[in-house]
C-alpha cells in the first residue's frame, strides 16, 4: 500500500506553491520597509524552552507538544511557535548588545498536536515578527499596523483587530483575586481542565475552549477593570498611536491569547463570517519578562505572528484570486532530428537571457507540441524545422494572438523579451 502524509500535514504542490510565495515576498517587503530582518532558528529545541518560554499551564504545553527523546535521551521539541526560540537565539548570540530596537522576522513551520480541521493543521506556517528594546507604546502600535498593512495589502476582507491589556506582575494579582473569587461558586460545573487551572494559572480559565466553561466566565472580572496606572497609561498611550495611524480596532476586555508570556498588549486579528471562515488568523502582544526569563536582560519585546494556511484559505473562501502559475516565456518546439538537437541550445540561450523556456523530451508531433505549449501558460512558441534551421530562422509566434514571423536564430531571446515587454507596457 502506498504511504501516505502524517494527518494534519499538507503536501503544497506546484500550482498552490506560487500563492505561498505572493504571501512570502508580500510579507518581506512589507517587513524591509519597517526594517526588521530575517531570523531563522532550529526547528526543534530542548522541550525546556517551550515549558519556560510558552508556560507549563497552557494548552500547547501541557497537550499539543511533539515532543521526543533524541539518541541520548535529552528531551526535544518540535518548535509550537516561533517567539521561544527567537528569544533564545537573541539571548544567545547578546543581540542585545546592539544599542538600538532589534527587529527580527521569520517565517517557517510549526507543530502542534490539535484536532486537524479547516485552516488548523498539526505542521502549520507562521510569519512573525519580534522587535526588542523598547517599551515605548508607539512601538506596540507600529507592530499591529504592520500586520494590518500586511492583510490589507493581500486583500483580506471582514478584517478586525482586537485589542486588550493584559496587565504585568504588578496588576495581575489583584485580577487573578477577584477571578478566583468570582468563580468560587461555579466551581464544580467547570470541566476538569478549568478546575485545576483554577489553582494553578485562573486566567487560562478563561482561554478555555469548551463551551460551558465559556458561559460560566462570560460575566468574569477582566484584568482591564484591574490595570495598575502604568499598564493603564501604556494601554491608553497604545490606543491613542493607532488612531494616529489610522488603523481600526476594537478593544476586547475579553482578549487572552494562549500563552502565558504576554504582559500588557495582547491583540489578534480575526476574521468575521460565517462558520468556518470566521477565525482568528494573526495573534501577538508584548512580552516584557519573557527574555529575563530565558537567561537574558531585562529587555521587553513585542511581536506577532500569523498562519500562512489561514490566511490563504481566508483568501481563497473570499474569492480573491493569488497568482497560481507563473507560465513559461517560450516553448521551444523543434521539428526533425537536427532541429531537435538545436531547439536545446535555444533553450540554453532563452534561459541565459533570463527567460523561462522549455522543450520537447518525449519526441511529440507539431500539433501535441503545441498543445505541450498551451499546458505550459507558454506566452510565446519558437517553432524549428528543418527549414528553419537551413535559413537560420525560427517562427516565432504569439500564443496570444496567433501572430507569428521568422527571427533570425542568434535574435530569438531579444526579440521575445521586447514582444514581452510590449504586451506588458
Ligand atoms: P498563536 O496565537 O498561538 O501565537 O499563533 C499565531 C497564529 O498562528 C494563529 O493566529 C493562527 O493563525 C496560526 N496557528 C496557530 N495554530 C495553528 C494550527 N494548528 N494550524 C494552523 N494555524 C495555526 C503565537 O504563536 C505567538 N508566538 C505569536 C507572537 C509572536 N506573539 C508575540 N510574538
């Protein structure tokens, strides 16, 4: 029996890669204009990361890790998110060192185990960002407009961006109180999950994905009521620099991301509709302990990250059309053994002049050749025969238009790059 791909894995193949790529070069640019660079960390680390990093309570922790014992015994993990391990790396090689705000980006697969469904895979893509350095609430701002800038430009429809404050060390005892207080009553109809968080981390009482447990905290005090006056400050001072730059939000009191790094910030981008479109595809927020907690300095950071499959079946559930297949510039179709033989050099010289080019290997007829052409996208056919080849010509003719003339052999790259270029113009 043949062998199939591990559930919650997806093969991208030719024809769905070039979406990909649109999403990838669109991220970059947008990326470069901010000046963040690329990272590119390990795909596993020690599983010791992600329990300090990401946090013991959390769902990706305590259920979702692919975790493994390497030939020497030493516990691994495959990467559940990109933030643990670009804090590491920035802890390790001291980029903090560096006196300005460090802006990092990275993109790359992940691994969760969860139920596998439309637009939640068990290896998924994400492209974030991480900036450190600076606590300024500008700065919190700059990062959601990025992202926005990035769905806007893409196309994304129905767009809404959540905003809430999570509060720091300092305020989160005082909700965490009032949590536990409120929720004393309803104790026991909790699932068991939720108990136990009751005890050991409440607020992830209210991340909880069950729906009772959903309604029983509908009412709960949120740590907005409790902010300290800095995270207030901070939250107000956030709020005020994105309605300078125009970018909509609403706040959302409600707002707890699934992982326990989070201080102050906490946003997600999700996406309105109806059933399964609907669905949160970018969630990120400012982490100012999390690099002292890995080792390092006292130094706060704020990033995002969202999931390439999401957002593109967003997209394609929206009917937006992404580039599929890029076609071929000329297909070189030869007629005769020594045409054939030519139709391979022309090939070479199409290509060295920075065309894309093909040729027949499985020795077609002229009218299956040019049906090879047309399977292609191919804009244009150089047709080679014998009487060509004693000329020193091709037909080059526009697939397009049907139009065609002979060209001079040593001419065929310019004479396509300028019909090419004309079309486009
Ligand atoms: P997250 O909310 O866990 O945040 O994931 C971010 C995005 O990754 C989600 O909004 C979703 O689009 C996508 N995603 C997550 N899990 C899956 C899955 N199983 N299948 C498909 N897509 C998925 C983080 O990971 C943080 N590291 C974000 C961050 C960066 N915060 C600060 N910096």
């Amino acid at each position: 029996m043949a062998i199939q791909k591990p559930r919650g894995t997806e093969d991208i193949l030719p024809g769905q890669a070039e979406a990909w790529q649109y999403v990838e070069r669109k991220a970059r640019e947008w990326f470069a204009r901010y000046r963040y660079r690329e990272i590119r960390t390990p795909l596993f680390e020690h599983t010791e990361l992600f329990q300090r990093g990401v946090g013991e309570t959390t769902d990706i922790v305590e259920k979702e890790m692919y975790t493994f014992a390497d030939r020497k015994g030493r516990s691994l993990t495959l990467r559940p998110e990109g933030t643990a391990g670009v804090v590491r790396a920035f802890v390790e090689h001291k980029l903090y060192a560096e006196p300005d705000v460090v802006k990092l980006y990275y993109l790359g697969p992940m691994f969760r185990y969860e139920r596998p469904q439309a637009g939640r895979q068990r290896q998924f893509h994400q492209i974030g960002v991480e900036a450190f350095g600076s606590a300024d609430p500008r700065l919190d701002a700059e990062v959601m407009e990025l992202a926005w800038r990035i769905f806007t430009d893409l196309g994304v429809q129905h767009l809404r961006l959540d905003v809430n404050s999570v509060g720091c060390p300092m305020c989160r005892p005082r909700h965490r109180q009032a949590l536990v207080e409120h929720l004393a009553g309803v104790k026991d109809e909790l699932c068991p999950d939720c108990q136990s968080r009751l005890v050991r981390n409440p607020l992830r009482v209210l991340d909880c994905k069950q729906e009772r447990c959903q309604e029983l905290t509908q009412d709960a005090p949120t740590v907005l009521d409790h902010l300290c006056d800095a995270c207030r400050a901070h939250f107000d001072a956030v709020r005020k620099a994105l309605e300078a730059l125009g970018v909509p939000y609403a706040v959302n009191p409600r707002l707890v991301r699934g992982l326990d790094y989070y201080t102050q910030t906490a946003f997600e981008f999700v996406v309105e509709g109806e059933g399964h479109l609907a669905g949160t595809i970018c969630g990120g927020g400012r982490y100012n302990g999390l690099v002292a907690e890995l080792g390092g300095p006292d130094v706060p950071g704020i990033g995002f990250a969202f999931g390439v499959e999401r957002l593109l079946y967003v997209l394609a559930a929206q009917g937006t059309r992404l580039p599929a297949d890029a076609g071929l510039d000329c297909f070189v179709i030869a007629l005769g053994e020594a045409a054939k033989g030519e139709a391979l050099v022309l090939a070479q010289r199409l290509r060295a002049a920075g065309l894309s080019a093909d040729v027949d290997y499985l020795d077609r007829k002229l009218k299956a050749q040019f049906k090879v052409a047309d399977r292609y996208g191919a804009r244009f056919a150089a047709i080679l025969g014998d009487d060509e080849l004693a000329r020193g010509v091709v037909q080059l003719k526009n697939l397009a238009t049907g139009e065609q003339e002979a060209v001079p052999l040593a001419d065929v790259a310019e004479a396509v790059r300028q019909r090419l270029n004309r079309s486009e113009g």
